[in-house]
C-alpha cells in the first residue's frame, strides 16, 4: 500500500482518570512499604550486631512463632489473607536470620 493510502495511526487513548488515581494511591503506598521495610531492616541489624555480641541465638523460634500468631490475626481483622500475611513474615524472618547470622560470622 502506498504511504500516503496508509490509514492514520488511531490517537493515544485519553488518560483514565479513576485509574490514574488508584495507581497514583499503589505507587504511594509501594513506597511507604519499603521505607517501612527499611526502617525495619536497619533496627533488625542493630539487633543482629546486638546478637554478635552478646549471647542469644540468630534465631528465636519462640518469639517468631508468637510474632506469627499476633500478626495472622492482626491480618484476620485487616481482612487480609492470613495464609499471605504469614508467607510474607516468614520471608522477612528467614532474612532477617540471615543478616544475624552473617553479622556473626557465620
């Protein structure tokens, strides 16, 4: 087909106003999540170091257990899965046990 018998490209769809707004809230909430999460990584070292030197274990199975129980029913009256809530504390425990290990040498 000839260039000038190429049909016109269509215009750029008009914004979604509604949905702009709700992906304006995600991305702000997506950056407090990992502010939040930062905040909580850094106290978790100092905790860590704290470990180093002192004498407790990396790991507090006892602790993280309770810590699982508090946080599935905070999820619960949150209305968020606790299956979910409770993968995703894991995740941050077993990192967190990482970092306490390593800041032990180990």
């Amino acid at each position: 087909m000839p260039q000038d018998m190429q049909p016109s490209p269509a215009p750029p769809a008009r914004p979604d106003p509604v949905l702009a707004a709700y992906r304006k809230s995600i991305d702000n909430i997506d950056a407090a999540l990992i502010h939040i999460l930062a905040e909580r990584f850094r106290i978790t070292q100092a905790v860590g170091e704290y470990k180093a030197r002192a004498t407790p274990p990396p790991a507090d199975p006892d602790r993280e257990a309770r810590q699982i129980a508090r946080l599935r029913k905070l999820s619960e009256e949150a209305d968020l899965d606790p299956e979910f809530s409770e993968k995703f504390l894991r995740f941050i425990i077993e990192e967190v046990i990482r970092h306490h290990e390593k800041a032990r040498g180990g």
